[in-house]
C-alpha cells in the first residue's frame, strides 16, 4: 500500500473548479471516480488524518498511489463526465449496481437494416431499443403477436430472413400479414424502419394517437362503404386495446413516471424500479449493490439515477443514426422520476435529465395518495429482493465454506468456527432486561438451539453481558460434568430436580466462537466472565455495529474485515439475527407488562373476572371512577370482590364522603 503522503498535491495546485477526479493505483488502474463542485475542498479531505477517515475511505486512499482531475464547466458536466469515466474504467472503490436476475426483454433492432422485434435477456447490445424489463418470457410473446397484427415489423433471424430472400417466398408469418415481408421486396427498407419506429412508439406509451388514427380511418372507411377494411382496422384496434389490458392500471391516464424504492443494510442495498407509461406499469428492473464505499441513501439515489438513464442515453446515441431521425428520449426519460429521499445533486441531476429528454423532468418524493402507494408496493418487491438475495448468498455452500475460511485466518483461529454463537442484550432504560442467544452451524441458522435470558432489572449493558455469558457457561460446566460422570462437581441429580432423565444437555457442547454485539468493552465483560469460570478454550470477538469492526479480546485495535468479505457478511447475519431474537423477546415481555395493572393483586379476582371487569368498564380509570353497585351488577362480581376492587383501587380514586354498607347475603347496599 502506498502512503497518501507520497502523492498528496499541494493545495495550491488543485482548483476551485468543478471538476471529476480519478484515483489509481500503482499499476494505473483507475481504483475510484469521483466529482466535485469545489475539487480543492473534496482532494484535500481526502488527505487528511487517516484516522479520521471512514474505513473504506482509508482503504481507497492506501490502495491509490496517484490522483489526477479534470476542470469542467458546471456541475452538470462534471455529472455526466463521472458517469461516463465510471462506465470506462469500472472502478473497485465505486458504487456498482448489478442485476439482481436476469430478465427478458423485448427489444428492436434498430442498428440494423430491417430491424427486428425479438426477446433478448443478458448485456444491451447497441444499436438496440429495449423495453420491459419483463418478469416472463411469453408475457413479451403474447404481446408481441397482439401488435405484429398492427406493426407487422419481421421477427425472423437473419438466417431464416436471408433464406426467404434467396427462394423469394416469405415466411408464414408474412403470408397471415404479420410481417410485411421485407425479405422479398414487399416494403422498402425506409417502410419497413417506419414500421419499428411505430411499434417503439407505442410501446414507450404513445397508445391513444395510434388509437385515434385507427379509429378515424375505421369511421372513414365505414362511411366509404368499405365494411371489410373497417372490419379489419375494428379488430386492429381492438387488438391494441388487448395489449394494453395487459398492463396493470395503476395511475391516472397520461402519467409518465419511473418509481425507485431501496432496501438496505450495511453492507448491500437492493433497488427496484417500475417503469409507469400512460398510467400502466410497463416493466420492472431490480439491482443489487453493495457499499464498497461510505455513501448515505441520497448518494445511492444519485449513483442509480446516473446508471439507469445514463445506460439510456447510451442506448439511444446507440440507436441513431443516418436512417433514424427520432431518437426516442421522450419515451425513455419520464416527465417525473419518484424517489425514496431526494439525491444528493437534486438540481444538477434535473437539468441533467431535462436535457437528455428535451422536456421538463421532476425528481420528487411522494408523500401522499396514489403515488406513494405504488413506492411502498416497490418498496416491499425491494424488500423481498434483499432477503432472496441475502437467502442465496447464505444457501451457497462454497460460499460458507470461504466466508468460515475468512473468519479463521482473520481471527487466528486454529480451526474453522464450525458453531457460532452470538449474544444480544435489549433494554428500555434498564427496564425488561432480556438477552439472546442464536447459533449458526456451519454458516446456517440452528434455530433449535436458540436461547432467550431474562435478565436482573436496572443492570447496565456490560452487566448484562456478563451474566448472560456467565449463565451459559455455567450451565456447560454442569451439563458437560453430568456427561462425563464427574461426581466431586455440585450437578443438580434430575431425580430431585424434576428434570426428565432423557434431557438433552444442549450446552454441554461449547461453541468454536462466541460474538456479542459491540466493541471493546462488551468483549472484555465477555472476556471476564470466561476467566471467572475458568474456560480458556473458547474464541469471542465483539461486532461493533457503527463501522462493522470486529474487536478481539486484550487489543487495543480492531480487526477490518473487507467490506465484499464473505466473512463479514457471516457475522452480520450472525449479529442480526441475534437483535431481531433479543427485540422479539423484549417486546413479548413488555406487552404482558403493559397488560398487567393493579388488578393482578385484588384477591379473589382472577383471569376470568378481570377480564370481564375490563369489559364492562372498558379501562382500569373508568373502572376507578365507579361505585359500588355498579361493579358489583358485572356478572360474576359479587359484592365482597367488588369491595376488594375498590379497596385496591382506593389509592387512584376519589374517596367517598364515607362506604355504603351492604347486606352481605343479598348484596343490597343498604340506607
């Protein structure tokens, strides 16, 4: 690694200018790309105390070993540029967004002669139009044989289209008028990109001029006495309301908007977009990303915008040429672009994107109605995305294979940690002390083996640690002892303890590595406990959530997993895990808590009669405000028990000038 010092320019030399920088490493390669509005205040951060610097930042600038700049204009440039240099050189250190599957698309030609309509999956190609994402296949097919009827663009390859050139006899399909047969000279070439620029057209949302044009030409030809023709051109736009019933209504008509939604932890975050054109959903695209670099969620909203139509105006430079005149950015660009939380260069990226479509563009947050119904449907498919993805990447056994190998050499471990077991404390204030304990075996959830610790009230969170450690390993001693025969070791006999002699002694087995959630003094109370009972044999660490560092016992520094490692991935599972157990549990605890009132101690009021007591009076503060009689008159109350309510409830209540006196037989109050 090379020391930021040996390459830090001097102040003086980097300008105040907007402007993209690049880092490179010692071999020349590009390792980060980045802009600025100031390039001498964004450089020079970059050089200050590296212990200042966020973890991946550090890393980025060690692994540098030079950097450089280009001076733009305006801001807008300097967006464009980044892009630009981002797509060329694919920087390690950058934010790179992935398909989280492959989807099918349906996609033009438009670079060749004749294009071609078909279903393509993988990289874009240039010179293509595409359109979709799809989430099947035969859902374009099914499409795509609706319109052919009105756009009859050619579908063959370009074996079978040369074929039918060389026999001069076209193909069945341009024999039942679903190709306009170019292959034979039935349409030039010029008609035939006519053709496809229609069918672009109406799949990027241009349906109700296509509709209006075929209607009026339905009416002119009735009125000519041409019923055939109307006929046709009837079933022709009945055939385009077809393909449009295929698309889900979900706006007013005439909306044009893309929706993005992200999911996110620390490590990765998944993307979906729907693609809304004239009110419908027309396609869905998801990505996955993970955070090799420390950015917040408005920046990961200005790296997607910057990809998706940065990859369109790519596509479209792609598609025009001599023999294409229109290049579609209306289409492709949206009047309005919904976002979670609005990027970090809100205004740059605007004019950025008014520019690529030639019309005015909206980046906005919805807050309320329609719209924002849809961002939290595309926040649940984002959802969904991440756990799948993480539920993969967890299922794949070389994957645990390596990630248990990272763990090993990274925490000197002489074998790999085969059980794992992390440890979690929740708490309110020091109220409902609760704690977990989840074990992953061989990379996996062992959710049998999963245990929840109530814990002493008002102890503080290393407290807690201790005892929750203390009260496991214990428990392995006498479990382990009970095994083994060891009879001078106090082991409870489960003939006096009323243990069923068949139990499992689940704890008699001790775990490679034991991980509680936090940083350095977590460890140590860990650490202190272990001592206490004298095990020696067993590995912890500590996993500090703040900037994923990963503390071992008596250092003074942590250990820095690499953000892509499949190790760090592991304990973050490991720690999530064990939260969302401990979080379960306190919340269990506390709602029975709230349930419980001054009721529980009334004698002579059980379950049933409490129940029904809150039922009549629908609140403990109502229940205080009546007499006597009333509660008395709830079924099953009777008097003596309504005296014993009262009598508890006295504290909280107004008291009477003095207690009416009833008949204890009858239960009449009497004068």
């Amino acid at each position: 690694m090379a020391d930021p010092a040996t390459y830090r320019p001097r102040p003086g030399e980097i300008p105040e200018t907007p402007g993209v920088y690049r880092f490179r490493d010692d071999h020349g390669r590009v390792v980060y790309v980045g802009k600025a509005k100031s390039l001498r205040q964004r450089l020079t951060s970059y050089f200050a105390d590296p212990a200042s610097l966020h973890p991946r930042t550090q890393s980025m600038v060690f692994t540098a070993a030079s950097v450089e700049w280009t001076v733009v204009a305006t801001e807008v440039e300097a967006l464009q540029l980044e892009y630009a240099w981002i797509k060329e050189f694919d920087p390690r250190f950058n934010v790179k967004y992935r398909d989280d599957k492959s989807y099918p698309y349906l996609a033009v030609t438009m670079g060749e002669e004749f294009p071609r309509v078909q279903v393509m999956r993988g990289a874009k190609r240039k010179g293509t139009r595409y359109f979709g994402p799809y989430a099947h296949a035969w859902a374009i097919r099914e499409t795509v044989d609706l319109l052919l009827r009105v756009f009859p663009v050619r579908t063959c390859s370009n074996g079978v289209f040369k074929r039918a050139g060389q026999v001069g006899r076209p193909c069945l399909l341009g024999y039942i008028g679903k190709c306009s047969a170019p292959c034979v000279g039935t349409i030039d070439a010029q008609g035939h990109r006519e053709l496809a620029e229609d069918f672009c057209d109406f799949m990027s949302g241009q349906t109700q001029r296509f509709l209006r044009r075929i209607e009026q030409d339905m009416h002119q030809a009735a009125g000519s006495l041409e019923f055939e023709r109307a006929a046709r051109l009837r079933d022709d736009a009945t055939a385009l309301r077809r393909a449009l019933e295929r698309n889900a209504v979900v706006l007013p008509d005439g909306t044009d908007a893309d929706v993005f939604a992200l999911a996110e932890d620390d490590l990765e975050a998944a993307v979906q977009v729907f693609h809304v054109r004239d009110g419908r959903v027309r396609g869905q695209r998801g990505w996955v990303v993970e955070k090799v670099e420390d950015v917040t969620t408005a920046e990961l909203v200005e790296h997607l915008l910057q990809q998706v139509y940065g990859d369109v105006v790519s596509d479209l430079e792609a598609t025009a040429g001599p023999g294409n005149s229109r290049s579609g950015t209306g289409s492709a660009v949206p009047r309005e672009v919904l976002v979670p939380v609005e990027p970090a260069q809100l205004e740059q990226l605007e004019s950025w994107l008014c520019r690529v479509r030639g019309a005015r563009v909206r980046i906005r947050t919805p807050q309320r109605g329609d719209k924002r119904a849809l961002m939290d449907t595309v926040a649940r498919n984002a959802t969904a995305a991440l756990t799948l993805h993480k539920t993969r990447r967890a299922g794949d056994l070389t994957t645990r294979s390596v990630a248990l190998q990272e763990l090993q050499e990274a925490l000197q471990l002489d074998q790999a940690p085969l059980r794992i077991e992390c440890y979690d404390v929740s708490t309110i204030q020091g109220s409902h002390v609760v704690a977990s304990m989840v074990v992953f075996e061989d990379g996996l959830p062992r959710t049998s083996e999963y245990r929840r610790f109530t814990l002493r009230e008002g102890t503080d969170d290393l407290t807690s640690i201790h005892e929750v450690i203390t009260r496991r390993f214990r428990r392995h001693l006498e479990d382990q002892a009970y095994l083994s025969g060891t009879p001078d070791l106090a082991v409870p006999d489960p003939a006096e303890s009323g243990e069923p002699p068949g139990r499992r002694r689940r704890f008699a087995y001790p775990p490679q590595l034991v991980v509680v959630d936090g940083g350095q003094p977590q460890v140590a109370a860990a650490a202190r406990a272990l001592t206490e009972l004298g095990i020696d044999d067993v590995a912890f660490c500590g996993l500090a959530k703040r900037l994923e560092e990963v503390w071992l016992p008596e250092q003074d520094l942590p250990v820095v997993l690499p953000r892509s490692s499949q190790g760090l991935f592991l304990l973050q599972r490991l720690r999530d895990e064990a939260h969302r157990f401990a979080i379960t549990h306190h919340r269990q605890r506390r709602s029975r808590a709230m349930t419980a009132s001054e009721l529980d101690a009334v004698p002579g009021l059980g379950p049933v009669r409490r129940k029904a007591l809150l039922a009549a009076f629908g609140s403990v503060k109502r229940l205080r405000e009546a007499d006597l009689q009333q509660i008395a008159s709830v079924p099953g109350i009777g008097p003596s028990v309504a005296a014993s309510v009262i009598e508890a409830l006295g504290a909280g209540r107004a008291e009477p000038a003095s207690m009416p006196a009833f008949d204890a037989a009858t239960g009449e109050v009497l004068e």
